[in-house]
C-alpha cells in the first residue's frame, strides 16, 4: 500500500472518531491546513517528473476530495447531536399547573363604560369614538372656543410641537366634545351618541389625573328640547344607579358650545356608614332636611354656532349634549375615594375594586351586579 492509501485509512478513520466540533477542526488543519499532511503531499508534484505526475496527481486530488467530504460528513453528525442536546436541555414544561382561579380582573372603567354602553343602547344610542390626539380645531374652534377665547386657557392642555394639517395646533383632547363635531361631520342628522374615551389635561391631585375619562352625549334631531334633555338624564342615572328615587336639578351655567347650558346636580341623603362615619349616599331631593345636592354633569343644548361648524343647519336642526366624568360616576357607584388609584396599577386594588370578565352588565341582569 503506497503513502496516499495509509493516509486516507487513518484520516478517515480519526476523523469519524472525532468527538466533537474541535476535535474535528484540529484534524481539519492537521490534513488540509497550509502546513498540513494532504497540503505537503500536494506541494511534492512540482518535483516530480511528468510519468509520477500523471500517476500520482489523481490519487492526491483524490484523497484531499475524501477528507474533505468524510471531514463535511462527520461535521453535519456533530452539529445536529449539539442541536439535539440543546433542544431536550432547553424544552419549556407545559405540563406545569395552570392556575386555581383566573387572576385577571375588568377594571371599574371599562366596567363603567360597558354599564353606559348597555343604558344607552336601550334608548337608541350607538357609541362613537374620536382620536386622542386632536387638533386645535376640533377641541376648541368648532365648540365655539375662538382662539383668544379665556375657557382654552382654563383647559390645561398637553400641546404638541407639531403643526396640525390646517395650520392649527396638535394636542391631546382636553375632552370628549370634539367626538360631537366628528359625529356630525361624518354622518349627518339625526344623532344619537355616547362617546366614552380618555381626556387629558395637565393637572394632578387626589381628584384629578393627568389622563382621566369622559363620556360624552349628543342628541341632534328636529324639535329637541330641554325637556328631553332632563328625562334623558333621569332615565340613564337612574339604571346607573339602580335606584329610582334619584332627582335632579338644572342650574343655569355656560359652557362655550351650549346655549342655554345647564350644570345638573344629583340630590343625596347623608348615611352613616359602617365605619360610624357620614356617607353621601345618592337619592331623594337635596332639599330635604340632612340631604345636599352634589355637582354631577355639565350639559344644554347644542350652540348653534357648533352644528353650523359641524356642516348643519342650525334652523333645522336642534339637538342637547352632556359630558361627565367616567371615573367620576364610577367612585359614586362603587365607592373609591382616590382617583390615583385608578391608574397605580395595584393589583390589591384592582383585586377589590375589578369584576369577572363573566360579570357582563345587562339590562336583564342588572348592570351593577357585583361578582
Ligand atoms: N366638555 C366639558 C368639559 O370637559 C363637559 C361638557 C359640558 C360637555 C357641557 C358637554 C356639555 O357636552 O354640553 O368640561
């Protein structure tokens, strides 16, 4: 057996015992490397004569082309069993126990907002939605808020730096109004709207956050009045507070896309708790001996300046809106103390104050229905 069949042998035979990827890649440079044994083989058929040469050249090439491939060969076993091994190493258990009971909760404002959804869908209201981000234009010009106008001051208003596409200014909504215009101008006349959202204004304490939520109302229709405006109110308090003995007094007020505007106070009775403390419990007039009235809403009708904005016509068409914080109505039904809270994220208060994603309010079924 002449040097290239020993050579092949033992190559082949070390490079399909190599044990792992560095054992192979030694035997790569011992073979085939610049100074390696099928390297120096290939280097003495310059000094042969042209007869060794035609005899010896084949068999040369020839054994480099089997180490190589028993070399690729051997490397595609180790790579695969690497791969293996890290594959049962790192497998997940899902077999692992789910838990007892679901811990997700519905948070008491999107519970609030599914309870308004619920009562005015029942009255023949849809719900509609608008951009956060809003323009000058929509949040202040078409509510009858001109640009000088002192009210868009008392707004505390998050602005961007950024130019609005009609030149005005971007900013994130102080309230749910601009949804009225956007219903209008989209859709027409007749409207029958809730607009539930999230508002921001800059400003922070135990009653107020920095991001907090609105619900907004809007009826447009022929021959609306203030009558209708009342009994709507009425109607939709008292399924949202479950109880009928709820009253409410309009006082004469201004909001800038109203006129006339009316801010409605609810009557409510003072109870001692079980605490032993006095607790404002919502019913009866707030004329009665140990009674008060509690500011709830701000509302009236439609300025007409805002549905001839909106693309209406004012003679033709008439209609009321209310606007009314959402967490607001939920502290009053459910009792929380501290708006912060809502937005902590604290799952003990969310544990407490959440309900079962079974817990689906229903006309039927009643929408406060506690889990
Ligand atoms: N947009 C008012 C606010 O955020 C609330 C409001 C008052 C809305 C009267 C209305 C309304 O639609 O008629 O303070």
């Amino acid at each position: 057996m002449g040097e290239v069949e020993t050579l092949e042998g033992a190559a082949v035979a070390r490079i399909g015992a190599a044990e792992d990827l560095a054992a192979l890649e030694a035997l790569r440079v011992e073979y085939l490397g610049k100074q390696g044994s099928i390297s120096g083989l290939l280097k003495t058929l310059g000094s042969m004569s042209p007869e060794e040469r035609e005899t010896e050249g084949p068999k040369i090439h020839a054994l480099r082309e089997k180490v190589q491939a028993a070399l690729t060969a051997r490397k595609d076993v180790l790579e695969s069993a690497a791969l293996d091994a890290r594959l049962a190493a790192e497998t997940l258990d899902l077999s692992l126990p789910a838990p007892d009971a679901p811990k997700g909760s519905v948070h008491p404002v999107s519970q609030v907002m599914d309870e308004l959804a619920e009562i005015f869908a029942d009255m023949g209201f849809a719900v509609a939605t608008g951009p956060e981000i809003e323009d000058d234009w929509y949040n202040f010009t078409a509510l009858n808020m001109p640009e000088s106008h002192p009210a868009r001051a008392m707004h505390d208003t998050f602005y961007f730096p950024d130019t609005a596409p009609q030149g005005g200014r971007m900013l994130l909504r102080t309230h749910t109004s601009p949804v009225q215009v956007r219903t209008m101008k989209a859709g027409g006349a007749p409207v029958r709207i809730i607009a539930p959202g999230r508002v921001y204004r800059s400003d922070s304490d135990a009653t107020h956050t920095p991001m907090f939520h609105q619900v907004e109302g809007l009826v447009i229709d022929k021959g609306i009045h203030l009558g209708h405006l009342k009994w709507t109110l009425e109607t939709f308090l008292k399924a949202f507070f479950e109880r009928d003995d709820i009253v409410l007094r309009l006082r004469p007020s201004y909001f800038p896309f109203t006129e006339p505007s009316v801010e409605v106070d609810v009557g409510f009775a003072i109870e001692n708790g079980p605490d032993g403390k006095g607790r404002r419990v919502l019913g009866g007039s707030g004329d009665e001996p140990g009674h008060g009235w509690m500011e709830l809403l701000g509302s009236g009708m439609v300025n007409r300046k805002v549905i001839e904005m909106s693309g209406l016509d004012p003679d033709q068409w008439q209609g009321f809106a209310f606007g009314v914080g959402v967490d607001r109505l939920a502290m009053l039904k459910y009792g929380m103390d501290d708006l912060r809270a809502f937005f902590d994220g604290d799952v003990r208060w969310l544990k407490h104050y959440g309900f079962s994603a079974f817990d689906q309010p229903t006309l039927s079924a009643g929408v406060g229905a506690r889990a």
